[in-house]
C-alpha cells in the first residue's frame, strides 16, 4: 500500500523524453536550441561554429528523395518502398568518392 504524496521510483522503460520544437521563421529549434537553418534545397545545421550544409535531390514530382551533405555523402536515401519509408539498406552502400 501505497501512502498519498509519497513518492514511487519510476523504472528506466516508463520514462518518455519530450523534444519541443519551435520555429521562428527559417530556423529551427529544439528543446530551446537552434538546431538548424532551413534553406530552398536543403538546410544547414551547425558542429560548433562550422556549417554543414545538407542538400535534397528530388524527384519529379518534388518529393525529397535523398539528402547530402557537402562532401556529396548520402546522408538519407527515400524509396517507394512501404509508402516513402527510409530505406534500411543504405547503410551497406558504399559511400561515393
């Protein structure tokens, strides 16, 4: 039995993590940190005071397809596979050059 006000530990599997995400304009933040500067074709985050810049190739339609980054390296690939879903393999694929 448990008294009223006292606490109850809570077990590692029952916690939920929370992210807000708040947009001011083109520039994305998360959890009260800018996380990334949207831009047409793609978008920037930053490692430090670096920029990295990601870029989308699309479709015919528009749709985003796949994001690089600025050595051209595949950083997420989108098939038509099970309605846009990731595509699992992408990690096997070797990177270009």
């Amino acid at each position: 039995m448990v008294q009223i006000g006292s606490m109850l530990p809570v077990p590692a599997d029952k916690l939920a993590v929370t992210i807000q995400t708040d947009y001011c304009g083109n520039v994305k933040y998360e959890n009260e940190t800018q996380s990334r500067i949207l831009v047409d074709g793609g978008y920037i985050t930053m490692s430090g005071t670096k920029p990295i810049y990601h870029y989308y190739i699309q479709d015919h339609q528009g749709n985003n397809r796949v994001v690089l980054n600025y050595n051209c390296t595949i950083e997420q690939e989108i098939t038509n596979i099970n309605k846009g879903s990731i595509n699992p393999d992408l990690h096997r694929r070797p990177k270009p050059e």
